[in-house]
DNA sequence: TTGTATAGCTCCT
DNA sequence: GCTATACAA
C-alpha cells in the first residue's frame, strides 16, 4: 500500500532522471516489482502451474539493461511477512481465489482472451519463482539479497551503510525509513524520476520547513501506511496539520480523541502507532558485510532488551 | 478543500 | 504496488 497519497505530494521536488546518470554507481532494486511485472507475461501458465521462463527472461532483460547503462544492481528480494500484516495478505490470497474461479470458468467456456485478463488478477509472486530468478542471477553473477523481512527495510539500510548509492522501487514507504536517493517509476528505457529527501523541505503543496526526518514519519503513520490503518478521515494533510499544531504524536492523538467523539480512535491506537514507528526505525535487515541480522538503526539502549522480547516480534521475530 | 472509493494498469507487438 | 477520476463530507 505505501503512504495513500504521498508521490503525488512531493510532484514539485520530481527530478526526470536516466540509468545513464547513474553510470559507475550502484543501485539497490525491488525485485518484487520486477517479479511482479513478470509475472504478468505469463500469467496464465503461473495460475494453471505449467512451466514457464517468461518471467526470468523479462528480470533478466532488466538486468541487461542496468548493465548496459554502466549501472551495479544490487537486487533485494522480500523475505516473510511481518505479523502486523497478516490480516492484509489473507485479504489478498481470498480476492485472488475468486480470480482464479473466474478465470477457469472463462478458459473452459473458450473465452481465453477474457480469461487472460482475470488471471493477471489472480497471478502471485511465490517464493519459488524467486529462487529461479535468484539461480538466474547467480548465474550472471548480480549481486543479491533476501531480506529476512521486508525488502523496503533492506533497501534502506543498504543505502544508509553506503552499499548502494540509490534505491529503484514503486513503494512511496522508502522515503518514510529515511532513503536518501529513491528512483520511481523507471521504465523499459530507462528513464525514471528521483526523489531526493533532502528535498522534501523544498516541496511546494505542503510546509515541510523545518520538518525533521520524525515529523515526516509520524504524518505518514497518522495518514495510514502498511502498519497501521489511519483513523477515518485523515489524510497526509490533516495529518501535518495537527502535527503543526499539537508537536507531538501524542498530543495530537489526545486532541483528536476529544474532538472526534465516539469509538472513531481505538483504544489501542496509540500503541499501535508507536509499533508502527520503531518497525520504521528499528525492523530487522540482514547486513551482508558482517552475514548476522541487525536493526535498521541501532536500537537505543533503554529498548535493547526489550526488542528482545516476543512483545516486540513486530520487528521480525 | 480534502479524503475515499472505484477502476484500470503492470506484459508485449 | 501505482495513478486517474468521480463523488462525498
């Protein structure tokens, strides 16, 4: 999901960008997108199980490209899933079996165009089909990485340790875990846009002025992200707002539970959020210099033991 | 003005 | 995952 709403925000700070400027560099890249871009052309032989190679050969052809402009990918690849989101990916696996119902009723009635389009609904990224484009890789000798959790988390400590000197993805959450350099939107030729956080002061729709990299992450928690569902009715701009206003995540929480009366705020709401925030500064990445996992940022020392702990398993148990 | 709900897109020629 | 669009508070 990302943040509802954040790209279109931070439109004034876009930069047109090409792979060619980034010739001699190295580029940390989702490869869930790529997977899942695939897996598009083959959708149906994934839904049915019959061998296919298509979605290899379409990752690869983007690893050429990446190569041919003189760029180092450096490829992380989703891990498990945290529990926190558990609930949204047993949403997604029931819309996609009501795809498939579709789908197979259509093939077997001889409308295979129509069917076409609702296994492209119902096609999912397996693990599977990463370990084959992982040999491939291999192969071509790419450098790669699974991330224990989530590739966004990866992605950010990789640029924070100086591995990469960028991030390619479409997920707006990036810039929430604090990535310096991201790359939206790069197409079959290469050309992207950049989105610089040291910009984000810069940005004409809304006053980021002296915002620091907390404020922004808080307004991004408060408008509902991955972790955490926002309360009815807010969005990033209320989010600022009342951020502006009361300083503290906490304090606006307090205000908002007066003013919007009745059972809107869970009463658990802002302990969630605070778990939504230190899976922002805090989940478990796997650093590939010292092979061992470790937390994004060092954890401080009044919470060293208790990240331990299975109340925290939030992070990556 | 701001947020939400819905639909369409990702492949390839 | 994204965007574009129409509609609602």
């Amino acid at each position: 999901m990302g943040i509802q709403g954040l790209l279109p925000l931070l439109k004034s700070i876009e930069k047109p960008v090409h792979l060619k400027d980034y010739a001699g560099q190295t580029l940390a890249v989702d490869g869930y997108v790529w997977l899942h871009k695939g897996a598009f052309s083959c959708a149906q032989e994934l839904c049915l199980g019959q061998p296919t190679q298509k979605y290899i050969t379409y990752f690869m052809r983007k690893i050429d490209m990446f190569k041919f402009f003189g760029v180092k990918p450096y490829v992380v690849f989703d891990g498990g899933y945290l529990p926190s989101k558990a609930a949204t990916e047993q949403e997604r696996l029931s819309r996609r079996e009501e795809s498939k119902k579709a789908a197979m009723e259509l093939l077997h009635s001889g409308k295979s165009k129509q069917a076409q389009d609702h296994f492209r609904k119902c096609v999912d990224v397996t693990p599977e089909m990463a370990y084959a484009v992982i040999q491939a890789l291999e192969a071509a000798q790419v450098d790669f990485v699974v991330a224990p959790y989530e590739a966004d988390a990866q992605m950010a400590y990789l640029e924070m340790k100086g591995l990469v000197h960028g991030i390619v993805t479409e997920d707006s959450d990036l810039l929430v875990f604090g990535c310096k350099r991201v790359i939206f939107k790069l197409d079959q030729y290469g050309s992207g846009i950049e989105i610089l956080h040291e910009n984000l002061s810069m940005v004409r729709d809304i006053s980021f002025h002296e915002w620091t990299m907390t404020e922004i992450r808080h307004m991004c928690i408060l408008a509902g992200c991955d972790y955490l569902p926002s309360i009815p009715g807010m969005g990033l701009k209320t989010a600022q707002r009342v951020l502006r206003r009361f300083k503290t995540f906490e304090r606006a929480i307090k205000h908002l539970r007066m003013e919007y009366t009745g059972a809107k705020i869970k009463a658990d709401y802002e302990e969630a959020f605070r778990k939504a925030d230190l899976t922002f500064l805090y989940a478990r990445v796997y650093d590939p210099v010292s092979h061992s996992m470790v937390h994004l940022n060092a954890v401080p020392e009044e919470l060293e033991e208790l990240v331990q702990t299975d109340e925290y398993d939030f992070l990556g148990p």
